[in-house]
C-alpha cells in the first residue's frame, strides 16, 4: 500500500506536470465503491474538475489533493492498489515489465485528465482493486485539511514537523496502553506511516514493536522521535526510490520472508524476525529491539504473536490489510528516479484493516505494488 513517501512522489508528478495547466478535457468512469462510499459520483466529478485550471497539490499522509482554480476540490486515497499515472513519465516507484502498466488510455482508469497547455499532459486515476477513493471537498484552497476526512486525520510527520515534536509524541505514546507500532500506524494519531515505515522507524529507534507505548522511557521517546523524522523525511526526499534509501535500512533486506534463497539477515549477521503484531506483519530484529517493558503478547522468545482477536467489519475507506502476502512475493525492482462511518467518517482516521466487502473488477491476483528493492 502507498505510504507517506509514495504519495508523495505522486504528489511531485502532479505538481511537475499538472499544476498551473488546465484541464481541457476529463473522462471520469464511475464506480459505487471508489466515488460513491464518499458521497460523489463520476459525472459530479467531471463536471467539477472540467475547465478548472490544477492551482496545487498538497499531501497528509496517505491522502493527497488537486486545488482547482474554484471548488471544490479533489481529495484522493490510493488504497492498497491505487495509483496516479501519467502519460510517459515513470511515476511508479517501481520497475515494471508488464506490458498493461505501459499502454494508453490505462485498464482500470477511474478519470482521465487532458491539458490545454503545451506540453500537453494527460494523466490518470487507476485502481484494479477498487480499494481506493476519490471524492470532492468544496471549500476554499487554504482550508482543505479542516474539512473531512483529513480534519479526522493526525498530523503528516513531514508536512506538520513543528506539531510532531518530542513533547507531543510523549504525550500520545503515554495517553495510551498499546502496542507502540499499532499506535504509530493509527491514521487517527499520525498521518502517513504503514507496515514498512512503522517496522524501519522502530528499528532505527531500537524498540519493540510490542511494547506498550506508556512503558517507554523517557529516552526511548527521544529515540522514536529522531528516528520518525529521519525514516520519513529520507524516504519522502527520495521520492520512496528505495534504490536511494541508505544501505544500512531495514528496508533493504526484510523482504527475504518465506523465501529460501533470500537472506534472512542483515549484513552483519543479525537476524531478522517476522512477529505478529495487532494483525500487521512486522520485521524486526531482536538483537537490536530489545523489549525493556510490557509488551502486548509475550510468548518469550520473540517468535510469532497469538492470534489477534477478531476484529468487527468495518466499513467505509477501511481497506485491506498489507500483511501476509506482502512480505512473501518477489519483490519488483524499483525505479532509478527519473525526475522520477463505523459509518462515520473517523474510521477514515484509522489504518487500512481487511476488508472483503467488496469485489475487486480484476479476479486475477494483482502484482503488488510496494516500495522495495533486491540486492
């Protein structure tokens, strides 16, 4: 699933090649789930968008916009397959060999936009799966993330630095009794972060997973903190090209899960542990996390966690969780950058569980689209 940095190369492309051009010519193709669980359709959105000049983009976490020249404006969320394509540019932070990821107009495309201007720019919304949203937010520009669903969604670790301070994370982390990468990854706390970002910010920061977030010491807080700041503002400065991310990652060798020819180790032997935790699947390296308080599930030696409980379905932009399938396939090789519910709507607020409500329009097994590389 698109994380912080993902969207953010998106949102790059978009400002590099759609902003301050106007949009001659839309194509929106319907869909019940991907427009009409937020309350819009195909048809409002093409008329909202037709003749508008893009005056900006902006990003919170995994939500990004389009300002238009008048409301209201588009607000998007990639969801687990989701992306933005745009006519002969690498915007894929991957290095895909699929002839269907290279042809015009895209399968699977929910709008397709046209410019005036020269150079001409055509550009698209795609999602096989049809996990992803799209809706419009009528206000002004400057006041976008006061409206629904980024107003229910925690400050962007990039975007909102000055907010995501030592002091403000203390706070959260001793308000509740959680594991500490489930409260990371709760939208509602903080925009942006996922599985990966979530397991190589707790690896850099030197603590479990699973230790509750009110046991840390006042000098593991110091440490996350740093350590949140550092993972994400690399990531997002590389535009999620992990081929750009620094060696000593995680990232770059904890995709070897299930695979017997794939380290299962970092380069200095430590090995890495694939370990439950709230339902996500974690890499973590023992040898380096220790656990120096409670922890949510402690079977003592750090292997599997129980099963977690059952959770209720939930409804409205909850989507699929990215967790076993994620770390058991081949992993693509990433782009070198080119230029490269409840029905309330606070379930928006919270991180992408599994879902199953729906049918995605492609019955074949989607290749996965994640930030990763292979040495």
């Amino acid at each position: 699933m698109p994380e912080l940095a993902e969207v953010g190369r998106i949102v790059h492309f978009i400002r590099q090649h759609l902003v301050g051009k106007t949009l001659s010519k839309v194509q929106a193709n319907h869909d019940e789930i991907i427009y009409g669980k937020v309350g819009t359709s195909a048809a409002e959105f093409q008329k909202a968008m037709q003749g508008k000049k893009v005056t900006g983009a902006g990003q919170q976490g995994k939500y990004f916009w389009m300002t238009m020249s008048t409301p209201p404006h588009a607000v998007m969320h990639f969801g687990m397959a989701g992306w933005m394509k745009i006519k002969d540019q690498d915007t894929y932070y991957y290095r895909s060999d699929k002839p269907g990821d290279q042809e015009w107009p895209p399968k699977y495309a929910k709008f397709i936009l046209e410019t005036s201007e020269d150079p001409q720019t055509e550009a698209a919304f795609v999602d096989p799966r049809r996990l992803s949203r799209i809706r419009l937010v009528d206000c002004p520009a400057e006041e976008i993330r006061n409206h629904t669903p980024l107003k229910e969604n925690g400050p962007d670790p990039v975007a909102d630095k000055d907010i995501v301070n030592e002091a403000w994370l203390r706070d959260k982390l001793r308000a509740k009794k959680v594991p500490v990468k489930a409260l990371l990854l709760d939208q509602a706390n903080i925009s942006g972060i996922g599985n990966w970002l979530g397991d190589e910010i707790l690896y850099h920061a030197k603590i479990h997973p699973e230790q509750y977030s009110n046991t840390l010491s006042d000098e593991q807080i110091k440490e996350l903190h740093n350590s949140l700041h550092y993972v994400c503002s690399t990531a997002m400065d590389a535009l999620a090209d992990s081929e750009k991310f620094p060696e000593h990652w995680l990232f770059k060798h904890r995709w070897g899960k299930g695979k017997k020819d794939h380290p299962k180790a970092l380069p200095n032997g430590d090995k890495i542990t694939f370990i439950t935790v709230g339902g996500r699947t974690s890499a973590v390296v023992l040898a380096v996390q220790k656990k120096s308080g409670a922890v949510a599930t402690d079977n003592g030696d750090g292997g599997e966690s129980a099963k977690p409980k059952r959770k209720k379905p939930v409804k409205e932009e909850e989507e699929e969780d990215e967790t076993s399938d994620v770390d058991e396939k081949p992993a693509p090789k990433v782009l070198k950058s080119k230029g490269r519910g409840r029905s309330s709507i606070k379930n928006e607020a919270k991180d992408e569980d599994a879902v199953k409500e729906e049918l995605p329009q492609d019955t074949s097994p989607p290749r996965r689209r994640s930030t990763r590389s292979r040495k």
